[in-house]
DNA sequence: CTTGACACAGAACAAGCGTTCGGTTATCAT
DNA sequence: ATGATAACCGAACGCTTGTTCTGTGTCAAG
C-alpha cells in the first residue's frame, strides 16, 4: 500500500498570510502578536477564526502555541528570528566536478539538517537580507585560496566580479572548479592563488569561465583531535 | 575633569536574581515570565515590588519593557539565548606580541561590542558549555597556519595539546605569537605550518614554549571588496 | 526628633487576551 | 431537497496581568 500522500494543497492563503505576520511581527517587536492583532492584519474581523486557524496551524506543526498565555503563538521554525541568518548548505564543492547551482526554488524551501546559521553581526553589513548559499569544500583542491577541507564558505550568488574578489568559478575547458582572486585585465582574466607561491591561471576571455558566486565569509570547524 | 565612575555596586542581590530567574524562565518557556512569576521565585510577595525592581533594571539597561504587553520584560543582552553561544573576543594575536591570556575574570563581563556569536550547530560538541575566547588575527604572520589577517579564531584554554592540535603558541626566545599545528616528537616539538611549502619550527623541550590554547573554530569575513 | 529616601506589602482596578458558544453562509456529495 | 462540513461572525465570559494607590518599617542625614 501506498503511503497516503500529504494533500499539496498545504497552506491556504489565509496560512500563509498569519504565518508571515507572525514572523514580520516577532521581529519588529521582539514578541508573539495577539490573536486579536493577527486578526486586523489579516482582515479577519472575530478572534475565533483567528483561533481556528491557528489550531491548524498548530496541528500542521508550523506553530506552537502556549495556551493559557498572552501571545503564546510562536513559528516552530524560526527561520529568522532576529539577529540570525539561515544559509541553506546547497552541497559541497570539489574540483573537477560542477558546483550545485542555487536555483531560485531552492531558497525558501530547506530544512535545518543542511542549512547554517550566521549571526547577523558577523556578516558584512551589505550582505544581510540577500540570498546567500554555502558550500561545503571537500578535498585540498581549494588550498591555495586559504581554503582548507572541510570549510564552509558562504558565497553570494553573482555572475560578475569585481577585481580582488574572491569567487567560485567553474572552468569548463579544464573540468575544474576553483576559488581564486579575480581579476580582470586587458584581454583575459587572471585567476591569482591566494598562496604567493603559486602561480595564477590566465584565461583568455573567449575560454569560458563562469563565476558562480563570490565569497562573503568561510568558516572552518578545527575539529581535527579526538 | 575626570568622567564620572560608574558605581561599581552594579546590582544588588534582588537584581541579580530577576536577571537570572528571567533568563531561565526564558530559554525554558520560549516567552517571559510575568510580574508574579517573577515575585513567586524570588520570595517577593508585592507585584508591585518585582515592578519596582523591573523599572531599575529597565533604566540601568539590562533589561527592556513592553508596557501594556503581557510578559514583556526582556533581557537586552541576549547572552545564551537557546542555541546561540556568545564567545567573547579578548583581542588581537600578532606576532612579536604576546597574546592577551584569558583570566577567569575575563569570562562573565564582557560587553556585546568586543564578543561573536556563534550559532550552537556550528560547534564541534564537545566544546559546548566551554570557556571559549577568541581572538582577531592581525598581520599576515599566521599565513601558514591558513589564517587570514582580520580572520577571528576561536580558542580554547589549554596548556597541552595533542598532536595535529592546531595551538597558538607564545615563543618567548623569539619572542613570537604564532598559530602552528603541534607535534611532540622524542625530545622536542614540532611545529609545523598548514603550508607545505614552509618548513617546521623544531623546539627543544628545555625552551619554552606556552601554548595558550587551541583553536576550536576559524570565522573568515570576506569583505574586501567595495 | 524630623525628614526623606529606600525597600517592601497588600489590595483593588482596568485592560488585555484566550476561550467558548450560538449563529450564519456557502459548497458539495448524497 | 438534505445533511454534512468548512469558513466565518459577534458577543460574552473570565482569567491573567500590569498598574496604581495606600501604608509600613528602616536607616541615615539634617
């Protein structure tokens, strides 16, 4: 037998436009709205309807709900809940083999197991609000970029760069993709190791190259001993 | 004229313990306690009284309120709000200098402005619950240790480390701070740089060597662009 | 001794808020 | 037609909760 599939119906509207309120308001005033506040937003003139979905909303598992207490609605999912960041981990780069590109979809739609969160101080301040992506560097394929196995790094998705960047590039020519400083001159690209020692990659600007991100921010996890 | 001195009294013992009951009951309930809760945990009988003390906290800014809202005390300082840890940063580690050692005072006051927050699900975890501290790289000495100028690495407090360890260590003959990864070998240690190309530090055991911690966790903000 | 501040108690009040209950309307399969 | 169900309204109820007012004891400055 068949597994009854979920009704994709999901939301209605009318979910949707609570839950959002719920997360607009949290942030804007540092604590859960009242049914009766969740009612005027969403046009919704008697606090029992409000009730009413939001018992189904809780059933759905989308809220919690303290009964008995003023403002006891709270998202089960705090996707950004204050002064955090979520950032979906899309899936690890290597070299040689083409990175997961952030398709618009894929925003929005991504659980907890594979997604990081960044506080909100530690981002530059240009970034906060944008749609960021992380990937996860396997192998030392990146080492010549101050990148180590096992780092994350945080990129924001763009296809043009700025000369000195940091970006993700993908070399069809060679199979390979590669962090490296970009710069731009006369009639290629040069694509500079961040390790002096190595020598940077020209590519001319017919070859393609294709810039799939620019770096924000790296984490590494020293977790190394046991 | 000499800026007016803070009285160092701070709070009182009633203070304190509002502090702490309404962090507790926070991070336990999700929600702020109310006035009585308050009253009833901290053998105060007058709702009246815990608002006496709730309008101290609010004017000395440890706390902030939302009149005509139920349950709308809420801590300023969000130090251990669920599942955000708050390392504070102690300093700079540049080489020739020696690096700021982590008193036990240290840890507990520390302001916002001189501390990171690093989300829990980014922390190896056995580090959890640890006095952590972190530091800001300046300089490009720690090059070979894949460390960045203006990279912060979170450390942890230790005067041994294991080998693979990456440790920050202070060399008092050459009257260096430097971030290597750690070998003990038959009668000396090795200090060997990520970079391959460099060669290791050998240090005989009758010279000193500090370690003044190992790093858990490098944070990289990749900002240079403009 | 008086005065005033400070720390506290207790009671009463009023507003905020979640809950509940009786109705109403519209859709839809029977 | 009929009954069931989902989506809604409005009002009333009553508990929770912050606020406020009066009053008490202490202690140090005047």
């Amino acid at each position: 037998m068949m597994m009854m599939v979920r009704k994709s119906k999901g939301l209605g509207e009318r979910h949707q436009k609570i839950l959002e309120f719920i997360e607009e308001y949290q942030r804007k005033f540092k604590h859960p709205p009242s049914i009766r506040e969740i009612g005027e937003d969403c046009s919704i003139s008697s606090t029992s309807v409000v009730n009413y979905y939001l018992d189904q909303l809780e059933k759905s598992g989308h809220i919690e709900r303290d009964r008995k207490i003023s403002r006891g609605v709270r998202l089960t999912a705090p996707s950004s809940l204050g002064d955090m960041f979520r950032v979906p981990v899309l899936g690890v780069i290597q070299a040689g083999e083409p990175i997961p590109v952030p398709s618009n979809a894929d925003f929005g739609s991504f659980t907890a197991e594979d997604s990081v969160e960044i506080a909100m101080s530690l981002m530059p301040a240009k970034e906060k609000g944008k749609e960021l992506f992380a990937l996860q560097v396997q192998g030392e394929s990146m080492i010549d970029a101050m990148v180590n196995d096992g780092d994350i790094v945080i990129l924001k998705p763009t296809q043009d760069a700025r000369n000195g960047d940091m970006v993700a590039v993908w070399l069809s020519d060679r199979n390979e993709t590669t962090l490296k400083f970009f710069f731009k001159e006369k009639d290629k690209f040069r694509l500079q190791p961040a390790n002096p020692t190595m020598k940077p990659i020209y590519i001319d600007k017919r070859e393609s190259l294709e810039i799939k991100g620019k770096v924000v921010m790296v984490i590494r996890k020293v977790e190394r001993y046991n």
